[in-house]
C-alpha cells in the first residue's frame, strides 16, 4: 500500500508532533479500500452502505424477511431465526451488505432441527469458558509435573554483545543455547506422532461464515463520522467539587509545564498535592502519580530511575495486573480466540510471541488445541524477551513450564526463546525453523501455521524511527495466518503535551477508577482464594505498574518515552499500510468474552464492545484496550 | 403469504427514503433475532450489534459530549452534551485543552445569567434496546444542542427484560433529581434549571411517567416533548390491526416489549403503558408541564397515542399535537424528508417559547 505520509508520532521529539487528527482525520489518511460514495447519513449512525448497493442491500432486507416470515400473517420461523441468533457468528455488523449475505447463505443450508443441544452451540472451536487454573503462573499445575521429555526448548541471545574484533554491530549477534542447559532437554528429539483423526473437522457448519471473518472493505470509523479528531473521551465518576477542582488543576499545570511557565507550574503543584490530599480512591491516585510525573518533566530529574523498570520487575507487576483486574485475561482470551480460528484444520501450527513475559497467554490456547475436533496440531512456540538484568533466562524457564504443561496434555510442543533488546532486532531468517534447529515439515507436509501475537508491545516502536515499520516488515515476511495485536486504546502520542497529558490523564482515572470500583473478586483465579491482604498487594502493584505507564507519558521524551499509545484507528492505518487487512472478531468470541468478564470481574462498569471487527474492553463508556487481529493482504497469504 | 410480504414491502419503501427504509429495516431484522419465544433477550447479541460511539470532549459542529456516573448502586450513566463554550477572554490562546478543561471549570461554575433550556432525553428502543451512546441517539441528542442551544442530558437507563418496571421510570427520576442538585445546570435572573423531558418511544413514555413523579415532588419542568412516544393496552385497536406488519412494526412485537417491561402478571392495561386507561391517575389540578406530542401517521400505535393526547386534554392540560399523516417510526433519525426538518422546527419553538 502507497505510504502518503511520514510515520505517526515516529519522531522522538517532544511536543511536537503535531499529527492530531491526522489519522483517520480528514485529509492526509490513507484511502482505504473504497469508502467513496459510502451514504453519509448512514455512515454518522455508524453504518457503512455505498449509496450504489443501497438498493442491493434492501433487496437482501427483503429475503430475509420473507425467510424469517417475520411480518404480520406470515408464521415466524423461530428455528431460523434461532439458528441466527444463537449459531450464526456475526462480524462487522457496520458492514450491512456482508452481515446480510452472512445469514442469507446461512438460509441456504437447513438448520439443525430444534432444539439445538445448547443454546450458545457456534460454528467455530471456543475456548473453554473458565480456563482459570491454566491461566494463573502461581497455580500449581506446573510444580507438580515431570519434565517434558519430548519438548524442545532452546534460547537463542540477540543481545549478546559482539567479541572485541568484530566492528560495531548493526544487526544482532546470535549466540545459541543458554549457559545453563538442562541435559535432558536439548539434542534431537523424536517427532511425536500425531493423534489421528477419523473425520475432518475443520469444515464449518453452513456455506457462509468464515471461520475468521469475512474480507469486508475497511473505511476508518473516524472518516465518516467525525472529520474532526475524536478528543478524550471523558467519564466523569467522582462528581465531587475537590475532585474536579482537582482535575482542573492538573490541567492548568500541564499548560504551564508547556508553556515554560514554571513558577506557575510549581505553585499548581503544590495546590495538587493539597487537593489531592482531600480525596479518597482512585482519584487520589491518579492525581499522585500525575503530579510526581510532572514534577519529573518539571525539575528535570532524570527519569529513567522511576520510569524504566527492569523487565522481571516489569513482569512481576504485569502479573499482579493481570491477577487485579480483566484487562490482560480480555487480550489473552480475544487473541487466542482469532488465533485458534486461523489454526482450524492445521495440522502444525506456530506462535511467536513478542509478549512472552511469563507466558500466561499459553496455557490456555493449548487446552484449546487439545480439545478441539479433530485433534491438536503440533505446537511450536518462540518466546520473545528483553535479556535479564541478572542473566537469568527467564525466557527458557517460561518454556520448560508450558512444555512441563503441554506434556501433561498431550500436545506435541516445541519451544524457543528469544532474547533482543528490540523486536526490531528481529530478522525472519532467526525466526525460520531450519535455522533454529527445529523439525522441519517434510516434503509431503502442509507448512506451519503462523500466527504473530502482541500484547502491550507495538507502541514501544514508535519510540525509535523506522522500527515500527520493520518490525511490521519483518512480521509480513514470516507469511503469518494471523497477527494478532493488543493495545491501549488511547492516544498518547501526538498532539502537544498537553493534549496528550489530558488525553492520559482521562484515560488512567477511567483505568484506575475500575480497579477500585470493578469488585476485586479476588481476580477470580480459580486456584487459591486470595486474602485481603493478597487482593491489596495485587492492587497496589497495579497501581505501580500502571504509575510508571503515568511517568513516562508524562515525563518522558524521545527515545525513552516508549509508552507510545495509539487508537485503534491509527493502529489499523498502520497494519493496512504495511500489508495487512483486518481479520474480524465476532459475536461468538464477543459473546464469551463478555460472560467471562461476568466471571471475573462481577459485570459491574466492565463492557467489551465491537468496532470494525475488533472488539474492546472498557470501563462504562471508556475503551480502554483493543484487541484486533490481521492477516496478509493478498490472497497468496491464504 | 408470500404476497402480503411483498406489499407491506412496498408499502414502507414507498413511505421512506430508502436509506432510511434500509435502516429502520436493519433495526428491525436484527431486533428479530433478539426477541426469543420464551420472553428472554439475547442481550449479548444485541450489545453486539448496536452501533456505539465515544463521548468526545473535543466538539464536533459546535458540539462536545461527555458521560458522568450519576449513581453508583446502579451504574447509571448520562451522557451530557453541551455547546462549544466560548473561549476564555482572559488568555483564549493559552487555555489549556479548552474543551475539556471548560467542561470541569463548567461542572463547579456558578449558575450563568443568560437562560438556557437543559433538555433530559430518554432513549427510545422500546424498553429492550440501545443505550444513550447508540449512534442513533447520540447524533440526534447532538441535534437538539445545536436545535435549541441547549444543554441536553441523554439517561442510559436499565432496560427491560433485566430490569421491568419502574426500573426505567426510576433512573430517569434520580437523572432529573440530579439535573436538580447541579448548579451549573441553573441559569438565567433567577438561576433557575430550565428542564423539559424528552424522549422517543420508550423514553416518550418515561418521560411521561418522570413528569408526573416531579409534580409529586414539587419539581418545576418547563415541558415534554414526546416523540412518537410509546404506550399501549389491552384491547386492539382500529389502528393497530389496519396498519400490523406494514411499517416496520407488528403488534406482535408490541406485546412482546410490554410484556418484558410491565411486572409479571400485568396486562397491558397497567398504568405504565395506558395512563390514562382504566388503572390511570387523574391529572386534573395538576402542575403537569405543558406538551408537545409529536405522532407518525403510519404507526401502529397512534391510537393509543391519540388516548394519551385527550386524557391530558380531558384533564386541563396544555398539549400541542403534532400529527404528521405519512410519516413512520423512525422518521427523526435522518435529516431527509419535511417530516423530520418541519419537527425539528416545532421542537425548537416549544423549547424556546417555554424556556
């Protein structure tokens, strides 16, 4: 696709960027497909019809009408209509020519006679519902396993520094296998046979839905609704007169701040810190971390101490993240769900995870697997890490538990980790399983399914010029089945200081309110029932974590300010440019998402909702994360 | 009946543009599917489908939006939406974020001298659907800022079958209680809050019910305006069986809705869907707010409509009947045809000349 202008938010300078708006925006965007002679007036209420299909398009209302028998005197056909509800997956309902050429070509195969076993039955594989105890690292699935005997698990070091004679390195030196390799691991290995299966499962019920999603023209949202650029979207839940005063303040110091103004800066700070004082909750918290950040960008105290974290503290934070609240359960659990629908029917099947960290995501996919029809597929993944300050190959104890894990359920699995200092160290060569010492398919055997998948980790690109478009590069050249990308869905990025400092100040009082509000039902791990005193700590780290997500929008400039979010809109102009095209999420993994956020998480504000084919989880009327997934543009790809 | 399809067909698609036959048809077919047999809603399916957008602190047409938690307990949301404020003439160049900045500088400002109309509206989708930030709903409360330069309040309500009655009824009175409790609500002389109740559908009906709520707390409102608003009963009527199934609405559907939304055991004779039925209250005497009901000729339920208009006449009240004989359900969603221009006009004029 015709790159038409410079990378978004790609510079590292401060303040300036400048591109509000651009994205999506009005002019400057990237024509995408064909959103020419879209009606307008639909296209405002969130409907996209091309003018010269409306009539196309009443012509399939009208079918489906006559086939649902759903006007007066004719007798309704509630199996068809059930079967619609209940079994059809939807995606894209903005996409109203193809969601009604979805159910008509559902009217074409006979549904199954009433009554389906249960309700909630779909077309494509579903992960387990609670897949709890998998889930959580600390449970103790993995300390009572033996180890693996038929895994694979090898690390491969691109940091490494290069030996004295070699001149300064542009691209990663490989080292292979870590230091300390247990014996019974390493070495060739037997290829497990795979469990046959009698019949092939991987066909879908019905002529018309893709297991993905169908290929639908993509118009960003922003084009037609708003030619101006979505500003914060802001949830007002403290309504008390400190706590906006509060706000208030916050903003006219980052006014300040950007003004140079720094005696009027200061004296607002010390005005936050007594308001803040008088509050309660979250609102006092966020206040806190706002102002301790500002007060970094203030005085110029060098940021690195409070705003980098050294990757196992990262991860140990993360951890009581994703144990406080729903937000990383929702990203593992939406991204397993495309990723297990691109692999239906294969036969061998490849992850690489640019978010290893502790591999939480994994368990859960891998139960997938096992349960499906037909029988798993065999399993390769590569963990992708920061080295270890202490040089302790994390990644490589990451990889002995799933395999301990995989083991224990009987999937043919197949680890390598990597450690870089970038992702866009990466070169698709290190990724190729002939160079990583893994099985090959033989001559006669399909070629591994790729699936690519990011959580949290895309928007540190944008720190460094160039990056992010290599990576996505790089990405588009292992011939991946899906990509699947989480993000915060927010812009902190572009725009002066303080647009982004008010567009982050929004957003983590919406984040922070929910980890109060949404009932800490102790995080719902289905292992140990967490103390009080467990359910704090898991808060309090939250909050840690998500502060140093605070400092370094706030305080951070160029490179070190990697905390690079972008929108959902401004992510899909960036996919669609490098190559790829959307893969939609639908109602079924929309549906489970949300039941698990019941299970989780109480209900209470959570909501996930559906927007061009991905879906977000947010807190009442906030989004807060995106999930969305993507496969390669052209149709070589299938 | 293959043929009777055909024509109700083309019957609507002769009554309406055709984007807005296809979305009102898009409305009605996916509805369809979320109404099951046994009464119970597929309520992931329709949160699914509805088409939702973001509050925006930053206006758009002169418009900017924001939500605010009016109660905790129930997670009641509204969605506040507000002129562009004009810019500080203090320093209008330095202002922080204007628009967001304004809007809490707003929130904990003094009653402004120059009167404006704060317009609460509810929602319609016949007590099941859509939300306060529906697309749908969200443009046309953005209409009504820039109709009658107001400051509109736009309730997200609990909906029925989850939540029946007086659930709707009770939202909408903590929303108007809390319009009531905000000082920068208040304007003019007399910092007075200049309040009408609004709403299509469902919301008209709730309106309706708000209004009698704040008679009995002695709250003042300055108006309703009912759109197309919904109410029902026992008996059919002349209306609903000539016009069934032929724009866009059955009598089937009708009682499906009363039926998730009336307590258990009610029939449609209940004072939430007829109040001025058998089981209503008798408004003579009352403060009740002056009306503007607004009918579509081609709505199954006019007749019901047209009761609801002469009990408040029957009952001394001041109403204002707008009957537009060949418009339907929907007509005020899309800015094409006179119906929809002609009663943006009325609105404007109701509002202004009671502010």
């Amino acid at each position: 696709m015709k790159r038409e202008h410079q990378e978004i938010g790609g510079d590292g300078g401060g303040g300036g960027g400048g591109l509000t708006g651009m994205v999506g925006g009005g002019k400057g965007k990237i024509k995408e497909e064909d959103d020419e002679g879209v009606d307008e007036l639909l296209a405002a209420l969130g409907y996209k019809v091309r003018s010269s299909d409306m009539a196309d398009v009443a012509l399939k209302m009208e079918q489906l009408e006559m086939a649902m028998g759903s006007n007066a005197g004719a007798a309704p056909d509630d199996s068809l209509i059930a079967h619609l509800a209940s079994d059809t997956v939807h995606y894209n309902p903005s996409d109203l020519s193809t969601w009604l050429e979805t159910m008509l070509s559902e009217l074409n195969t006979p549904p199954p006679p009433l009554p389906p076993a249960p309700a909630d039955r779909h077309l494509s594989y579903d992960l387990p519902p609670a897949p709890a105890p998998a889930v959580s690292v600390q449970s103790s699935i993995f300390d009572t396993i033996a180890p693996a005997e038929s895994s694979t698990i090898t690390t491969v070091d691109f940091s490494a520094p290069p030996p004295p004679s070699a001149r300064p390195v542009t691209g990663p030196r490989v080292s292979y296998g870590p230091t300390e390799t247990p014996s019974d691991l390493t070495g060739t290995r037997e290829r497990k046979r795979m469990r046959s299966s009698s019949a092939s499962s991987s066909s879908s019920r019905g002529g018309g839905v893709a297991g993905i999603g169908s290929v639908n023209t993509t118009t960003t949202e922003a084009s037609s609704i708003s030619p101006a650029a979505p500003g914060p979207t802001v949830v007002i839940v403290d309504s008390q007169e400190a706590g906006i005063r509060l706000v208030h303040a916050l903003m006219a110091c980052a006014d300040a701040v950007q003004q140079d103004n720094m005696k009027a800066a200061d004296a607002l700070l010390k005005q936050i810190s007594v308001l803040a004082a008088s509050q309660g909750g979250a609102m006092r918290k966020v206040a806190s971390y706002f102002a301790q950040a500002l007060a970094g960008r203030i005085y110029r105290i060098h940021p690195q101490q409070d705003c980098s974290l050294d990757s196992a503290f990262s991860d140990i934070l993360q951890m009581h993240f994703y144990e406080t609240c729903p937000y990383l359960k929702f990203a593992h659990f939406t991204a397993n769900q495309a990723i297990l629908e691109a692999f239906a029917g294969r036969r061998r099947v490849h992850v690489i995870d640019f978010s290893m960290k502790q591999g939480m995501q994994w368990p859960a996919l891998l139960q997938a697997l096992a349960l499906r029809p037909g029988g798993p597929p065999s399993f390769r993944l590569t963990g992708i890490g920061p080295p270890q300050p202490d040089n302790t190959d994390a990644l490589q104890q990451v990889g002995l538990k799933l395999a301990q894990f995989a083991e224990t359920i009987h999937i043919d699995f197949e680890y390598h980790g990597f450690v870089a200092n970038s992702l866009a160290d990466l070169e698709p060569y290190m990724l190729d399983p002939n160079r990583t010492g893994g099985t090959v398919a033989g001559a006669d055997e399909e070629p591994e399914a790729i699936a690519v998948n990011s959580i949290f980790d895309l928007h540190r690109l944008l720190a460094s010029p160039g990056a992010i478009e290599k990576v996505l590069g790089t990405v588009r050249a292992m011939r991946p089945r899906i990509v699947t990308v989480v993000e915060q869905e927010a812009n902190h990025n572009s725009g002066p200081f303080v647009d982004r400092f008010t567009e982050a100040l929004h957003y983590y009082s919406t984040m922070f309110d929910s980890l109060e509000g949404g009932a800490c039902s102790g995080g719902g791990s289905g292992g140990a029932v967490e103390s009080g005193a467990g359910q704090q700590q898991d808060q309090l780290m939250s909050e840690v974590y998500l502060g140093h997500q605070i400092c370094n929008v706030v305080a951070c400039e160029g490179a070190e300010r990697t905390e690079r979010h972008e929108t959902l809109t401004q992510w899909r102009s960036r996919m669609v440019r490098a190559g790829f095209e959307p893969a939609h999420l639908g109602s079924n993994a929309y549906k489970q998402a949300s039941i698990l956020l019941e299970f989780f998480a109480g209900g209470d504000g959570y909501r996930v909702e559906e927007r061009d084919g991905c879906l977000t989880l947010g807190w009442h009327s906030r989004p807060l994360i995106a999930t969305s997934a993507w496969r390669l543009a052209d149709a070589a790809a299938r | 009946m293959a043929g009777s399809n055909e024509v109700n067909a083309n019957e609507s698609k002769m009554a309406v543009p055709l984007n807005t036959w296809v979305l009102i048809s898009n409305f009605k077919l996916a509805y369809n599917m979320l109404r099951r047999p046994d009464g119970t809603f597929n309520r992931h399916l329709a949160e699914f489908l509805d088409r939702k957008v973001q509050a925006n602190a930053t206006p758009v047409n002169g418009v900017l939006s924001f939500d605010q938690l009016i109660d905790r307990s129930t997670n009641l949301l509204v969605r506040i939406y507000r002129p562009t404020p004009i810019p500080d003439t203090e320093d209008p160049q330095t202002s922080p974020s204007p628009a967001t900045s304004s809007i809490f500088s707003s929130l904990i400002s003094c009653p402004s001298p120059d009167p404006f109309p704060v317009i609460i509206f509810f929602h319609g989708g016949s007590f099941a659907h859509s939300s306060a930030n529906t697309a749908i709903y969200d443009s046309l409360c953005r209409r009504f800022v820039t109709l009658c330069n107001a400051v509109v309040v736009s309730v997200n309500y609990r909906r029925s079958p989850e939540y029946r009655y007086p659930c709707a009824y009770d939202d909408g009175f903590t929303a108007l209680k809390w319009a009531c409790a905000q000082p920068w609500l208040h304007s003019g002389k007399d910092s007075k809050l200049r309040v009408f109740l609004s709403g299509d559908s469902s919301g008209g009906n709730i309106a309706h019910h708000v209004a009698v709520q704040a008679i009995e707390s002695g709250i003042t409102i300055s108006g309703n305006i009912l759109l197309n608003p919904m109410f029902g009963g026992q008996a059919r009527t002349e209306s609903e069986e000539r016009l069934d199934g032929k724009y866009f609405v059955t009598l089937q559907d009708r009682d499906w809705y009363w039926k998730a939304f009336l307590p258990e055991g009610a029939d449609r004779d209940h004072p939430a869907s007829n109040p001025f039925g058998p089981n209503g209250i008798d408004l003579r005497g009352l403060p009740y707010p002056k009306s503007l009901v607004v009918i579509a000729g081609l709505d199954l339920i006019q007749d019901w409509q047209l009761a609801f208009v002469e009990g408040l006449k029957k009952a001394d009240q001041d109403v204002k009947l707008v009957y537009r004989e060949q418009a339907t359900i929907g007509f005020y969603l899309l800015p094409n045809t006179d119906h929809f221009h002609e009663v943006m006009e009325e609105i404007k004029c109701f509002v202004s000349s009671n502010c």
